[in-house]
C-alpha cells in the first residue's frame, strides 16, 4: 500500500484521488465477443486520476447507465408520443409529401429554375436520389458528392424529426417487452421507407436546381468565349474551366 502510494506521489503529486466504482454490476457492458470492458467497475481493484478527471469519470457515468423510473416516464409520457405525433404530421402524412414537393418546386421556380426546363437536369436528379423507386440510386457517387457539398439531405424539418427519431430510438426500446417491439418493427421500416421519400422530394428540387446553375455557369463563360477544358485568368490566377471548377463555383455565386 505504501509502495503504491509513493508511486502515485511521484506521477500526480498531491492532485489525485481514487475514482469511485462505475458500474459495479457490469449493466453497461456489451458482448463479450466485442472485447469491451469497464477497468473502472472493478471494486478489487481500484483505479486512481487527477481530481478533475475522476470527478467527470464517476458523472458520465451516471449519465449512462439506465434510467430510472422518472426518466422511463419521461420518454413513455413524453418522448414517444411527441416522436408519433411528428411522425403522423409529417413523413406518414400523403398531404404533407405532396405540399413538400411543390412547395420545393415553387421555391426553385422563384429562384429562376422552372421545371422541365432541362429534360437532361431532371433525369440526372431522379437517378441521384437514395430511394427505392426505380431508376434512382444510379448515380450514388454524385449524391455522395453533392452531400459532402451540402447540396443535399439538408432539410430542417426533417433533421429535427430524425434527432427526436434517434433519441428514443423509435421503434427498437419502446417498451423491453419483446411482443411490443415485433409489433413496431413493422411500423419502423414504414418509417424508414416514408422518411427516404420525404427526404428525395426536397433533394430532387435541390440537385436539379444544382445541375440547371452549372449548366447556366458553364454557358456564361462559353459566351465570353472559355469553353470548357481551357485556362483563364481569374484573380490574377490561371484557372482550369472543368468539371471540379464548376461543380464548387456555382455554390458561391
């Protein structure tokens, strides 16, 4: 004992203390498949840190272990119904997909992208959308680029729904009773499929506006006589008009 506390003098000096036991009784442990463990549960063999350490060790704790019965009220009285209700209202609303649709079409068209403009744009669009409809997901690595962009997969109302979504975990912990959860399972995969659509009727509007403005940039500079492939001077800078340049300049102007 002494040995140890020299030691532990020497690495902290006086800022240190024993951390309390977190998780005793392994309740937050996963698999022991996975190779996950807590070295902080173990009552026989303490573990010591800095103060400050110690004290946000032992209060993540208790963040993570299961709540009690104020919190199982909370996410039964409150959370779940709150979850369905936005549900209801929006992705599992038919109303609510068609006003998504044309409201986002209207607001392109305010903007100057009138739709059917560009046969070529609008094709692009539909193939790009991660849905499971035919004809889409044939350009995945554009929609991937456009998401690294935040062209798409950027819609407010939704983002909010799928926060709410993730903190009760809809559909999966609603109850432990496992006759409840094989009743939501289905109900989680309509979610799913009507949260996709939700989210291409707003990406469709986006992309193929995104697609008619490279397409008008590129014309802008084949009039002043750049056509794609050749160099000019922009800022004092050789530029490259290709494929790169128009996809990343268009989002500035």
């Amino acid at each position: 004992m002494l040995d140890r506390n020299k030691k532990l003098e020497s690495f902290f000096g006086d800022d240190f203390r024993k951390i309390q036991p977190i998780d005793p009784a392994q309740t937050l442990n996963v698999n022991i498949a996975s190779g996950a463990s807590n070295p902080f549960g173990d009552v026989a063999k303490p573990m010591f840190a800095r103060k400050g350490v110690a004290e946000a060790l032992e209060k993540t704790s208790l963040t993570t272990q299961s709540p009690g019965i104020l919190g199982r009220l909370y996410e039964s009285l409150v959370l779940y119904p709150k979850a369905t209700s936005q549900i209801a209202k929006t992705i599992l609303s038919p109303v609510t997909h068609l006003r998504n649709f044309v409201s986002a079409g209207a607001f392109a068209a305010a903007n100057g992208i009138l739709p059917a403009a560009d046969p070529a744009a609008i094709k692009q669009a539909y193939q790009a959308l991660q849905t499971g409809l035919k004809g889409t997901r044939q350009q995945n690595d554009l929609y991937q680029e456009l998401l690294e962009l935040g062209v798409v997969n950027s819609n407010v109302r939704l983002g909010d729904l799928s926060r709410l979504l993730q903190d009760v975990n809809f559909g999966e912990t609603m109850t432990s009773d496992k006759g409840m959860r094989l009743l939501l399972k289905p109900l989680s995969k309509l979610k799913s499929v009507s949260q996709d659509l939700y989210t291409a009727e707003d990406d469709f509007w986006k992309i193929y506006s995104w697609a008619v403005e490279k397409s008008r940039l590129e014309k802008a500079y084949e009039k002043i006589g750049v056509t794609r492939g050749q160099f000019f001077k922009r800022n004092g800078v050789d530029v490259r008009l290709d494929e790169k340049f128009l996809k990343k300049r268009q989002l500035i102007l």
